[in-house]
C-alpha cells in the first residue's frame, strides 16, 4: 500500500532525529580553569575576543583562528582553555542566561504573586524589558542568544538555564501559595520564562515598539496567572 504523504513526512522526521541523534556532540567544556591571575586575564581575553568578533561576523563565521587573531594569541594558547568554537559559546551562553536570570529577582518576589493581576503583570513587564536592555547590553548579547537557539550542541545550556528559574519560581510560588498542585505551578512557570525569552527573541528579529510587546505579553501571561493562583489566605494582603 503506497505511503501517505504524512507518513513519508514523518518517517523522514524520524530519520533526521535518529541521524542527530547519533552525529557526535562537540565538546563544550572548558580544558582549563585558569588559577592564576595570569590565566584569568587570558581566559577572559579570549572570551572578549569571542564576543567581538562573534558580533562582527555572526554564528556560521566564528571560527577559532578569527579569535585568536583579534586576541593576538596562537591557537595552542586558545585550546588550552577551549577545544573549539562551541565551547566558547557555550561559555558565552552559561554568562547570558547568569545575566537575564538575574532580572528574575529584581522583579518578581512573593508580593508581586500576592497583589493581583494588575501588579503581576507591571512585574512581567519590567522583566520583559530588563531582560531585552541586558541582552541588548551584552557584548553579542543577540548572536548569543541566537546560537543558544539555533545550534543544536547549545540547546542545552539554555534548557538548563530555564529549568534552573522555573524550578525558583516553582519554589517561590509553592512557599506563598500552599495549597496550589505544585505540578500546576511547575507548568505556569515554565511557560512564562519561555514566554518572556521568546519575546525578548521576537524584540530582536523584528522592529517593534519594545515597551508595547512587554505589555500586551505581561498582560496576557498575568491573565493566565490570575486563573492559576487562588485568592490569597488569611493575614495575606488581599487581592
């Protein structure tokens, strides 16, 4: 019996996921953590080096030797601390997402998640923005981000890093709302780091207004928020 087009279609989606699946990762992990203040300073200079010229030529063009020129080193002192270009980028992207999580706490605490709607999505919105200005901030902030999405051996530097803010989050709602499923608040998390990230993505792909995006997606994921988060208990401010 001929195969129908949606079954060739996932057949070859099959074939791809196996044939990635056996293809061999390239080594993310430092080599060396430097010691000494010495090491430190070169450590540190290669990653500048990375950035900038990751900023200059884009994902697809980073290549080690392009590094070490702008650094003025050799590629055996390169390699010393990073085996390839995806280990700086992973590098780069273990200190992006440190960054974008730190706007996590200037924004959302156990107040925000007790004073309603209104206020959850003010909170939503300053973290929208602080996290596109960080990015935007950081030396290749964008190409960073992208990579992270974009190459396969880097997904999981930022699935980890959102795991790390939902598994926070998780906590920080669990503690204020204790009689809420913490599966359900796990799940509401989750989407909302997501959410944000994604935005802040759409900001640099696209011309917009960045102020009316944090907006209209604060308004939407705090709606959503409200109807997971019951009214606050006895002796908490009301809602």
């Amino acid at each position: 019996m001929p195969r129908t087009l949606g079954e060739s279609r996932t057949d070859m989606k099959q074939q791809t996921t196996a044939s990635r699946a056996r293809r061999p990762q390239p080594d993310l992990a430092t080599k060396v953590q430097p010691a000494q203040q010495r090491a430190a300073n070169t450590f540190e200079r290669i990653l500048e080096a990375a950035a900038q010229t990751l900023d200059d030529v884009g994902i697809e063009r980073l290549s080690t030797n392009l590094v070490c020129e702008r650094a003025g080193l050799t590629p055996p002192a390169l390699y010393r601390y990073f085996p390839n270009k995806y280990a700086l980028l992973s590098e780069l992207g273990r200190r992006l997402m440190l960054v974008q999580n730190e706007c996590v706490g200037r924004w959302i605490g156990a107040e925000v998640v007790l004073h309603g709607e209104q206020a959850l999505a003010n909170a939503l919105e300053g973290l929208l923005l602080d996290t596109y200005e960080t990015t935007r901030r950081t030396p290749a902030g964008v190409w960073i981000m992208r990579a992270l999405r974009a190459v396969p051996a880097l997904q999981e530097v930022r699935l980890a890093s959102h795991a790390e803010v939902t598994e926070a989050q998780t906590r920080l709602l669990a503690e204020v709302l204790p009689g809420v499923d913490r599966a359900e608040l796990r799940l509401v998390s989750r989407v909302v780091v997501e959410m944000i990230y994604a935005a802040v993505e759409m900001l640099f792909d696209e011309a917009m207004d960045a102020k009316a995006v944090a907006r209209i997606v604060a308004g939407m994921l705090a709606s959503q928020l409200e109807r997971s988060i019951p009214a606050a208990p006895p002796g908490k401010p009301a809602r």
